[in-house]
C-alpha cells in the first residue's frame, strides 16, 4: 500500500509541473512537439523550437558555431536560402605555419568570384597563382599585392599574390556571386595553385598551412 501511495503521489506531482496545454514552453532549442510548444515568432522543427525559415526570423541565430581556435568567434549570422551561415570579423593568428582551408576560385570575368577582386578591381586569369583570404587575414587590404608560401599535406608548396578577399562578413548577394560567407580560415586559390600543389580541384576543400613569403 506504501508503495502505490508513493507512486500515485510521483505521478500528481509531474501532472501539476507540466504546463497548460498550448501554453508557450519552450524559447530556442527547446523541446516541442507543435507550433504551441514555442515561443514568439519560433516554430518546431524537429523536436525543436527554432526561426521560421520562410519569415527570416533572427532570434535564434541558426545553430551556434562552434568556437574557434585563436579565440575568434563568430560575429554574427547570415540566412540565405533557408540555411544559416555563421558570419565573422576576424581570422585564427598568422603563423609560420597557418592551419588554413584550400578552396578553389575562379577569378575571371563571369567566375564564380563574382566581381573584380578587391585589391585591384580587375578580373585575374586562372593561371596565375594568385589568392582570396578570409576577412580576417586579408585585414582591410594590407596584404594585397604581398606573397603567401601555402604548403599541402603531401609536402609540396607554392608561392601565391593576394589579389582579393574571401568576404567572411557578406555573402548570398549578386556581388559575392550567390555564396554564402566564407568561414575565417580559407585560402581561396585558382586553378594554377591547386596545379602547383597537385592538388585535385575537384575534391573542393583539403588542408593546408600558410604563411607570408
């Protein structure tokens, strides 16, 4: 008889902690199971409370970068399409060694670079070995024109011009050719670097370190 007691009283007691029926329970993150569950403009999304996609809402932000190494965290967010992209003013120390992300750009005229690059308003050609840095790196245009050494993992290196930047702050717009934001650790290099390095294009993202030359 103890034992049902205890069991019928447990039983009140989470009856009477549970909130109202469609009363808004949860904020972003929280668990639901409809639109009642949320709170505001917040919808559930997978057993989720989150931005409406199709509103555009900003109160949750999209989901939380992780922090980053060099103490740079993310700015902000950017949502285009749907998706939430985290958005950033700064880049992880310059070293003799920069661990950094190879991707490819085409930095001609109709690339997909979008417009000229910012160091000289012109379109490049895809055999020079030139670059694109993170916001970060490219710190307000003070390494255009300098040369960068970028060393793959299968030990091959190349020297590369800083010719534009790889905007970690902007993005999805006719300018940035419809990308979004790029992370803060990118090196964004044309066809001849990935060549120089033996690197297949193809593969879009591989790891690299940087430094100035």
């Amino acid at each position: 008889m103890a034992q049902l007691t205890l069991l019928l009283l447990s039983l009140f007691l989470t009856l009477i902690s549970l909130p109202p029926p469609g009363a808004s329970i949860s904020s972003c993150n929280g668990p639901c199971r409809d639109l009642n569950d949320c709170d505001g403009q917040l919808i559930c999304i997978k057993g989720k409370c989150n931005d409406d996609p199709e509103v555009g809402t900003h109160i949750c932000g999209g989901t939380t970068p992780s922090p980053q190494p060099g103490g740079c965290n993310p700015s902000g967010t950017l949502t285009c399409q749907g998706k939430s992209y985290p958005t950033y003013d700064c880049s992880p120390p310059v070293t003799s060694s920069t661990p950094a992300k190879l991707t490819n750009n085409d930095f001609s005229e109709g690339g997909d670079g979008g417009g000229p690059s910012e160091c000289d308003e012109s379109y490049h050609s895809n055999n020079e070995r030139i670059v694109a840095l993170s916001t970060g790196w490219y710190n307000g245009g003070s390494r255009c024109g300098k040369m960068i050494r970028i060393t793959a993992s299968n030990g091959k290196s190349v020297s590369a011009k800083v010719v534009d930047e790889c905007d970690s702050r902007h993005g999805c717009d006719k300018e940035h050719a419809g990308q979004p934001p790029c992370r803060n650790n990118i090196v964004d290099g044309s066809n001849a670097v990935w060549s120089a390095l033996g690197l297949d294009k193809n593969v879009g993202v591989v790891d690299i370190t940087w430094s100035m030359a």
